[in-house]
C-alpha cells in the first residue's frame, strides 16, 4: 500500500493542528484530552471536513 502525497500532507495538517490547540489547552488549563477530542471533532468530515473516511485513514485507525 502506497500514501500519496496527499495523505501526508493531511496527517501532517492534523497533526499540527492537534499540537497547537493542545498547546492553547495547556496554556488555559484544560486537560490535554480535552483538546483533543476537540480538535478530532472540528477536523472530522462532519464540520471542517479536513479528513473523509478513506482507506488510508483506516490503516491509521487500525495502527492506534
């Protein structure tokens, strides 16, 4: 199985947004998972739209 470009470039963009409302939540002294269920819900396909349910987002899933 071969990741386009594209599938990094969106990990990478999910990451990174998850870093930095994680650092946002630390700063205003939310719990850390907090953050992230927050930002895996704007993220999701339903509001923001920065991730659809893919084949190579299931793999991920799988890995964690």
């Amino acid at each position: 199985m071969a990741f386009a470009a594209s599938d990094f470039h969106a990990l990478a963009l999910l990451l990174g947004a998850a870093a930095a409302v994680g650092v946002a939540a630390v700063r205003l002294r939310q719990p850390l998972i907090l953050a992230y269920i927050v930002i895996g819900i704007a993220a999701g396909p339903a509001v923001l739209g920065w991730s659809a349910p893919a084949e190579t987002l299931e793999v991920l899933a799988e890995l964690g």
